[in-house]
C-alpha cells in the first residue's frame, strides 16, 4: 500500500483506499478475483499525475460487509455512496471498471446516471454468457469445483490466475495477481460467480451518455477483444482500445502500459482544471 493512501469506511459498510486529492475521482472497480488492493500502480500514478483515485472493496471482499441477496442491483445501491461522496467534494467521477467491475460500472450507469461522468470499461462485457440455466450451472460448478474438492481459495487462484494472463506475463505480476485473488473469501466468490452469470446490460448500451473508453487485451479469453470491440460500437462516442501482450489482468500484468491508456483517455476527456 502506498504511503500516501488512506482508508475510509462508509456508513453501508463499504471500504474504500483513496489516493491524491484532484478534481476528478476515478473510482476502480475489481473484478471477481480482486479487492481494492489489486491497485497500487493506479492509484499511485493517477495521484502522481494530479487525479484522485479510489478503490472499493466490492461488498463481501476485503474490508466490505456482504450484502444479501447478492446481486447486481445490490452492488450498484451499495456503490453510490462511495459515488455520492465525491460528487459531495465537488469532483467528476469516472468509473474505472476491470471484469466483473465493468459489469458494475454499467449496472451504476443505468442505476444513477446522475453520479457519473465516464466510464473506463476493462476487459468486461454487456453480458455473461448465453443466458440459459444450464450453462449457467455448468459454468459455475467448473469454477468451483476445486473448492468444493477440498481446495483453498489460494490453491484455486494458483492455478487459475495463470489461465488468464498472457502466455509470457511476468512471474511476479502473476504473483501478485493470485496473492489479491487468495484473499478472496471463498463464500464471497461464489456469491459474485451466482451474480455474474445473470448479468445483462446489452440493452442499456446505446443508453450511455457519458464518455467511454473499452480496453481490451490483446490474449483475453475472458472478455475477447472482438466483445469488447463490438460492446464499444453500441455505445454512442466510445472509444476502443486494445492493449497488446497482456490478457485478462491487464491492470496488474502490465501496470504502465495500462496506466498510460487510461491517463490518455483521462487527459483528453476530463482535463485537470
């Protein structure tokens, strides 16, 4: 954790790690397999370049209490104070969303569009999946089969993280990745895995106003490029953009190259001023 990051707890019991003191609040969201410290080279680079940043724990995950039912419409209530109190500080707010956090940034889009000013959409899409129960529970049972065999959510991440990085991703990189997925609670996990596999926002797509920037990876098998691409195209204004030799984990395997896209975008769209 960066020296000059501080925590804040919310008042719905949501944890929060904040670095700089800006204008702008770009507020990140992880996804299924992170926390808020799955951000320090964000954060910090953000701060260093005159932004705020703030990094959630999602409900259940780290420092956050969990919510029941577990859902998107939950997590998008749950996320609006976290909002609400940098639009109090008188700040822009754009959401820096990666994976399942992408999905929340859309679901807080169409939920309280009056609180967001941008959107970073990494590695996500308007939907999971094909919609039909079935699937649905195959997808899950293969996700957590190893807990359900026994495993720990640190043996799980170990061989999971490593399926979605690119081939040639820096060991401690990927390190890194599967420590942040380790702390997941493994009960935490399988309540996002339930919610994610019910995500659809195709719909609301042409609906978005504000401004956006998908960022894909060039080896992600998770949110394909192609997806990413074609989610961009329904979204009125937004830009695409795909980041070569990373994959999935594009925020954590290659911190820099990711921090320059999105500081690019943030420039552009939302000065400093």
């Amino acid at each position: 954790m960066s020296a000059a990051a501080t925590t804040h707890r919310h008042a719905n019991g949501i944890a929060t790690l904040a670095w700089g003191d800006g204008p702008v609040a770009v507020v990140m969201l992880h996804g299924i397999g992170g926390g808020k410290a799955a951000w320090p080279a964000q954060g910090e680079a953000l701060a260093q370049a005159g932004y705020r940043a703030v990094a959630w724990d999602m409900p259940g995950y780290g420092d956050s209490v969990l919510i029941d039912p577990y859902d998107f419409d939950g997590l998008a209530q749950a996320l609006a104070p976290v909002l609400q109190a940098e639009r109090d500080a008188g700040r822009r707010v754009v959401l820096l969303g990666h994976s399942m956090g992408g999905m929340v940034a859309q679901q807080a889009c169409a939920a309280t569009p009056a609180l967001i000013d941008g959107m970073v959409l990494s590695g996500t899409s308007p939907a999971f999946g094909k919609g039909d129960g079935p699937w649905q529970r195959e997808f899950i049972a293969a996700r957590t089969a190893p807990l359900d065999a026994g495993k720990t959510m640190a043996q799980l991440a170990a061989g999971l993280v490593r399926t979605m990085v690119a081939p040639d991703a820096d060991a401690q990189a990927v390190a890194f990745a599967t420590a942040v997925m380790a702390a997941v609670p493994a009960p935490t996990y399988r309540a996002a895995l339930a919610a994610l596999v019910r995500f659809n926002q195709r719909d609301a797509l042409p609906r978005i106003a504000v401004p956006v920037l998908a960022l894909a990876g060039q080896h992600d098998t998770n949110a394909a490029p192609e997806v990413m691409q074609r989610m961009a195209q329904r979204i009125a204004g937004a830009e695409y953009r795909c980041l070569p030799d990373v994959g999935h984990l594009a925020c954590m395997e290659r911190p820099e190259l990711f921090n320059d896209a999105v500081l690019d975008f943030l420039r552009r769209r939302f000065p400093l001023r």
